[in-house]
C-alpha cells in the first residue's frame, strides 16, 4: 500500500486517516503529516538528532504517545523532525532517533494528539490508522 | 445519528434526549439552542458526544450543552457535566488540553471615539509588545521555585511581585488561584514546556481585542461593573499554554490504565476518568489546579503588559486611562460545587468544556460589590464580530449547573475554513469595517467570521432561557491574533 493521508473533516480540531504498508511506515507518516501541519517542513536544515523511547500497552496508544512525544520535542527546542529511524517498533514500545531542525516558519500550535475516534488496524494492503489532534 | 425526532422540547429552547435513547446512558442528555442552532449541532457528532458524557459514572441530574455547542474530541465543545464527588469520577478529557482557557476583560475611563483615531498606534504598540504567535517564548523565565509558585499561588502571588494590583486577584474566578494546587502533582516535561510561556498569548482563537460598548440591555448591572454606553474596553483570551496541554496529555494517558482498575466502561477513550475520591483523581485535580493557576498568571501577566502600552500611547493625551478588571473567567475547567438537586445539597464537580460559569446574585464566590448583581459573564464573539457582557441568574443553578455559553462556536473546520478564503482577504475585510487588524494570514483565514456561529444568536439563547442576563454588547475597533 502506498502510505497517503487523507484529511478527515473536523468542526474545530484536525484529523487524519493514514494509509501505510508497515508500522513503521505508518508511524513516520502520521508524524510527517501532523509536522507539515504545524510548519513549514521543506528544506529543514538537519541541525539536530533527538532520541524517542515510548511504551504503551497497544499500538494504537503507541501511535498517541509518539506523536506527544513529538510535540514535547518540538515545542522545547522549536524543531521539526523529517527524518525517523526505528530502534525498535512493536505494538508497545517504540525507541527512534529522529532527525531535523528549525523551520523557516510555524503555522499554528498542536496542542496534543488525542485517543478521541483512535484507531490502527489492518487493511487489506496494509495498515489504516485514524487521529484526532487538539488545535 | 441522533435527529430531533429523538428529543423532547422541555422549554423554548431546550431539547432533551431521554436516557433510555441509548441503554448506556446514566441520565438524559439537554441542549440549549433555538431551531437554526440546534439543526448546527446535529450536523456533526457533536450531540453524539453529549450522550457519550451521560455515560460517566457518578454523572448528576442531566449533561448539557449550550448553543455554541460543536464538535470536539471525547465531550462536544459547550458541554457541561456535573459528577457527584462521592462516587463520580474527574475526566482530564472533558475539561480540555488548553486548562483554564479563558477570557478577562477590562473597563477603562475613555471613550472609544477618543481612541478611534489612535487604533494603528495601538495595535502595533500592543503587537510589538505583547508575546504571541507560535514558537515565541515570553519575557518571565520561571525558576523551578518561582514555577511552583505559580502553580500553587496563582494570581496573587504574581501581584506580590509587582506585576499588577492589589485588586486584581479580587476580580477573578477563585481570587486568581485555585484551592488544591500541587506542584507536585505536576511533571516536569509540563514544567519545562511552561518555563518560558507565561505572558504569551498563543496562537489559534487566542486574542487581544480593543472593542467599543455599543448597547447596554441593564443599566444597574452595567454601572456596577463600571462599564457604559461608548466605552473604549479591552478584551484578553488565552488559556495554560503548553504546560496545561501537558498535563492534559499526562492525565488523558495515566488515566487509561485507572479505567480498567475501577470497572469503568467508557464510550470513547478521550472521556478516560477516575473516581474523584482516588489517587489518580486527586493527582488529576491537583495538576488541573496547578494548569487553571498558570493560566490565571498568564492572562495576568498578558494584562499587566498590555495595561503598560497602552498607558504609555493614551495617558500623555488623555491622562488617566482607568484600565481596571472587570472579571476574568474560565471556560476549560472543572470545579467543586453544591447544588441542590432533588431536594438535598450535593457537591459535585462540574466540568465545563467551552462553557462558562454563572453564579447569581447572593453567591458568596462573588466580590462584595457584585454580590447582589451576579458574576459578571464574558462571552468573546470572533474577530470581527461583537462580544458580549452579560451578569450571572438564580435560575442557572436551577437549570444548567450555573453554567451558560463560552463564544459563538464552530460550524466549519479549520481547513475549509482556510480554502474558503486566504487570511490577507480576511484582514481586508476586516479593515474595510473598520477594525484593525495584527496577526499572521493563516490564523487569520482559520479564525474568520464565517468560521463561527451567530454570536447574536447564541446569547439570545442563553438570555431567554435565564442561564445568563445581556448586560453590555461591544464590537471590535482592533484585534490582535497570535
């Protein structure tokens, strides 16, 4: 399955359903999308590296707490982060390392990604999740 | 999905769903709305998640929402559910991620026709001086202790410092710090994220907004809050930043395993909770008045510098500005209150998601000189359209947990909001009326007019349904969006 994002219509806040092939795949996806959201994600210089460890007791919690994490990284050090390599992935702990740096301009604030309408579960191709974050 | 052939019109304007609409239901479910408003709400899932609220544990009389009721995540936006504090539960979902967002507002001693000529001087004083916007940290840089205090302190505690009155404590919710803060109770990644925010605006529906008082609907109520016919006013709404956005995200995750732990069965993760009387309850309600504190201090310290500019534009010309609180209130939080209900007095904690408290006169809450009149009730329209300042009923704690509307509320997302029109249209606009207008074109397009309800609309329900009294309505001459 070719990873997409489809924009979910959400009176007041944002949402996506992610299409992907693997976890993997699917985690990076979802990350890159909420990121392009909050800034402006072409040409980030990569200035930094950060190192995310996460657990959860499912995959779908595993989705939420990488991407708060996400968020926490961004809003202390004012990065993006384009670039993800995978330590470990299972359905409940996550370890990664991912690469990027100041954007030249941030749209808005994300205040966090919630378990409101959650879910990742198998497609025919691949993976499908769905997300809810607060703006 | 719920239609109106599921309600019942128990008044005017409002509509009830019984609890046997759906077997998990504890009690009904109330919407205050006239007909255009409640045919908004049922075109998202914004009464679905009303229902889901009268799932909760330990959930009293009825859960409501307001006619600014709109979709959220886990309860709408406008919703108001009270839990009995003996064997209900405290839900981090249903207060929100921005805790004790809210909205002061102040008097001044000058005309606006005074200032009218002044409005590009102000605004660009206040733009250059007031942090806002994404990524921009503030002035104040909280040491560890100097954090803990605000969290526990609140208000008051800032004034001690020199930023602000005596009296400005007296003119907020909870005198500006809410009882049972715990610092501890509080991360340190929330900590940290908060440690350069207080006295930022933020971003999104955030504002600070110089507006004029065009109609007055009670004179007594009006002149008790010291406000009159052509007022220059100002207008502040901004909430916990990113350290209350934390202890949502820490409490919405530490609570998911406290559900299985006490056999609470949920209709959506987002309304996760723990009984009030728990551990993880009382950790929760402890953050939560830590984040409602923070928030307080940063709506008091965005005061304190926007008082500074303007008096440093207006007082060489006109000499005393008079820029005094009227209140400052809150629309994202959850309280202990008591409420007689069938006949005895229950405590119970009333959770307010886009929905602002209420008291009527007589209430002990209130300062000595609103006492007799009620709490004064901010109600912010959009950007470009008018606000409202209306006064507290007794028949509030009758019908709604003394609660009524926050805004105008939603009816169109973000994004098509955004391919509607581009943000310089809207600031175009916007001038072409006559309202000055800071801020950058994304925001701008997403927080348009068109964007929102009627706000008209919304306080002519709340109005006529008792749950709040008109008292002044104002309109825009320059805001400033983060």
């Amino acid at each position: 399955m070719k990873a997409r994002v489809e924009h979910v219509e959400h009176t007041a806040d944002l949402a996506f359903r992610v299409f992907a092939g693997s976890l993997g795949e699917l985690f990076a996806t979802t990350a890159q999308a909420m990121f392009q959201q909050l800034a402006d994600t072409t040409a980030v210089a990569t200035t930094a590296q950060r190192h995310v460890a996460v657990e959860a007791p499912d995959r779908a919690s595993l989705l939420v707490e990488w991407l708060n994490e996400l968020l926490y990284l961004h809003e202390i050090h004012g990065e993006v982060y384009t670039a993800y390599a995978f330590d470990e992935l299972t359905d409940q702990a996550l370890r990664a390392t991912v690469s990027g740096g100041k954007p030249k301009q941030v749209y808005t604030i994300i205040k966090g990604a919630t378990y409101h309408n959650l879910s990742v579960r198998q497609a025919p191709e691949g993976l499908v999740a769905t997300i809810v974050f607060d703006v | 999905m719920v239609n109106k052939k599921d309600m019942e019109r128990v008044e005017e304007y409002c509509w009830e769903i019984p609890k046997s609409y759906r077997s998990d239901m504890r009690v009904p479910a109330r919407i205050y709305a006239d007909d255009a408003l409640l045919e908004a709400a049922l075109q998202d899932r914004s009464v679905e998640q009303l229902i889901n609220t009268a799932c909760l544990p330990g959930v009293v009389k009825y859960v409501l929402a307001m006619p600014d009721i709109h979709q959220g995540y886990g309860p709408p936006i406008g919703g108001v559910a009270a839990m009995n504090v003996e064997d209900g539960v405290i839900s981090p979902g249903a207060v929100g991620y921005d805790i004790n967002c809210g909205v002061r507002l102040l008097r001044s001693n000058l005309e606006a026709t005074q200032i009218k000529p002044l409005m590009d001087e102000l605004m660009d004083a206040l733009y250059n001086s007031v942090p806002s916007g994404v990524g921009r940290g503030g002035d104040v840089h909280l040491s560890g202790r100097d954090m803990d205090n605000v969290l526990e302190k609140g208000v008051p505690w800032l004034v001690s410092r020199g930023y602000g009155r005596a009296e400005d404590a007296t003119y907020c919710e909870e005198q500006g710090a809410l009882a049972g803060a715990r610092a501890s109770a509080v991360s340190p990644k929330a900590k940290k994220r908060g440690s350069d925010q207080l006295g930022t605006l933020g971003a999104g529906n955030h504002f600070v907004e110089i507006g004029e008082v065009v109609e007055v609907f009670d004179e007594q109520a009006a002149q008790r809050f010291g406000v009159f016919m052509g007022q220059m006013v100002l207008w502040i709404h901004s909430g916990s930043r990113g350290l209350g956005h934390q202890v949502c995200t820490d409490y919405v995750r530490a609570l998911q395993s406290a559900v299985s732990k006490y056999g609470i069965r949920l209709p959506d993760r987002e309304l996760v909770c723990a009984p009030v009387d728990s551990p993880e309850g009382r950790d929760y309600v402890a953050a939560m008045a830590c984040a409602a504190n923070y928030a307080w201090g940063n709506r008091q310290l965005l005061m304190h510098r926007a008082r500074e500019v303007m008096e440093q534009v207006l007082a060489p010309r006109f000499g005393s500005v008079g820029l005094r609180l009227v209140y400052d209130i809150a629309h994202n939080i959850a309280k202990m209150e008591e409420f007689t209900i069938d006949g005895r007095t229950v405590k119970v904690v009333v959770h307010r998601k886009g929905a602002t408290r209420s008291f009527g006169p007589g209430n002990r809450a209130l300062p000595s000189e609103y006492r007799d009149i009620g709490q004064p009730v901010l109600v912010p329209g959009d950007m470009g359209t008018a606000s409202y300042l209306l006064v507290g009923t007794t028949e509030a704690a009758v019908k709604s947990f003394s609660s009524t509307c926050h805004g105008a509320g939603r009816v169109m997302s973000r994004h098509a909001a955004t391919r509607k029109m581009h943000g310089r249209e809207v600031q175009q606009q916007l001038q072409e009326q006559g309202i000055v207008v800071r801020g950058p074109w994304k925001g701008l397009a997403e927080e348009a007019p068109y964007a929102y309800k009627d706000i008209d609309r919304v306080v002519n329900v709340v109005h006529e349904a008792g749950l709040a009294r008109k008292v002044a309505r104002m309109v825009p001459l320059g805001v400033m969006k983060g």
